[in-house]
C-alpha cells in the first residue's frame, strides 16, 4: 500500500534568512526515514483561479491511483493564509533519475486525468531535487506538522560547497538544538543551482518566536552568518 496523501491545508511562507521562497512538503511525514529514496520530482504548478476546484478533483483522483500503485509516497500542497494561494506543489520520490522516465505505456484513465488536469494549469516548474540526508533532522515516522516553511536558496555557480559547509556548521545545528525539524535538499536539474530547505512547524504560534538562529545567536550574531553568505547566494 502506498504511503499517499493529499495535503491542501496550511502552508505557511517566511524569509528564513538563506533568500528567495518557496512553500511545499517534499515529503511524507509519516514516511520511513529508513525507506527514503535519493530523489524527489517537484512541480511548482500555477493554476487557473477559476479552476481550482477542478484541479483539486483531479489530484484526488491521482492519488486514488497512487495509493493502489507501488508509489511509496505522493503529496500535494497548496499555499494558505500567506502567499500566492493558487500554487500548488506537486512532489513524488525515484530511487534513481530513470525512475521518473515516461513507461510509456497506454493508460486510458491517466490520459483523461492529465488531459483535465492541463485545462487547469496556468504555469509549470519542475525540479529533480536530490536528497541531502547528512542535513536532516526528519520527523519521527507518527508526527504530522501543522505548518510547513519551505526556503528556496540560488547559489552562485561554484560555491555548492561553501553553502552547504556553512548550512552544516552554522545555520541549521541551530535548528537541532530547538528541536525544529527540517530536511534539504540540492536542486539538480531544472533551474538554477541551489537548496531547498523545508522547515516543520506545530502551529504558526511558533513563527512568532522568530528564527532558532535569531533566538540563539541574537541580531549581531544572526547578522553574522548572513554576512557569510554574501556572495554564496543569489
């Protein structure tokens, strides 16, 4: 049985500090750490307003299909309260980038879903997003948070390393010792380089306290590690 869910709930967006946004899970929460693939396929899809009903029928309907399949996971997530409330983030794992090639095969019922969903959709963006484990602070396999902050980071060409060297030592241990869980990943294919970070919240009572860097290193030392990445990030 695949291990699918809808998610159409609340999405909260915030600048943590590391540069442009973006708002998604990337994956299940209640997935297996031990069962995670190395890839995630993310779309970034704007939808027509007038249709956002519809689009929503749809994905129902695929994840139906998914949950029947051998796809271990499948979320959707839209925008809510903050944000561009008619993009929606569409994410589905692969051991391998092969694993995300067209079969092929004829499928009636997929073709009508897609044809649908296609009258929906305005824009698309998709991502190969390779999963950076090493950085990870998952959620325990029971736990589903209430909101979810994700940080899109651009990164100038050549300088992978230095970010993620400074993500390793400086920024996110302070996020392990608040206890708020998180992962990353590396855009890989599909844009510019960089990051994706996605950050687990109980409520948006939590956004209140402001950054676990700010709390703990205050605006001086917060400004600091900013400081660090100019020049990394675009």
């Amino acid at each position: 049985m695949a291990n699918v869910g809808l998610r159409v709930g609340i999405i909260a967006v915030i600048v943590l500090g590391l540069g442009s946004i973006l708002e998604a899970p990337l994956t299940d929460a209640a997935q297996n750490e031990n069962q995670r693939q190395p890839w995630v396929h993310l779309s970034i899809v704007q939808v027509n307003p007038a249709m956002v009903n519809e689009f929503i029928s749809v994905q129902r309907e695929l994840m139906d299909r998914a949950r029947n399949g051998d796809t271990p996971w499948r979320t959707v997530s839209r925008t809510a309260v903050f944000g561009d409330n008619y993009r929606f983030l569409i994410a589905r794992p692969g051991e391998s980038l092969a694993g995300f090639n067209d079969t092929g095969e004829a499928d009636t019922e997929l073709t009508s879903l897609v044809n649908r969903l296609e009258k929906c959709i305005a824009s698309r963006k998709s991502y190969a997003i390779r999963i950076l484990g090493d950085l990870d602070n998952p959620l325990p396999e029971d736990e589903e948070p209430g909101v979810m902050v994700v940080n899109l980071s651009k990164v100038a060409p050549g300088r992978d390393q230095e970010y993620y060297d400074l993500m390793e030592s400086d920024f996110l241990p302070h996020f392990n010792e608040a206890e708020m869980h998180h992962m990353t990943g590396s855009l890989a294919l599909g844009g510019e380089g960089g990051y994706i970070h996605l950050f687990y919240l109980d409520n948006f009572r939590n956004l209140d306290q402001g950054s676990p860097v700010l709390q703990a290193l205050g605006p001086a030392g917060a400004q600091e590690i900013n400081t660090k990445l100019a020049g990394i990030v675009i």
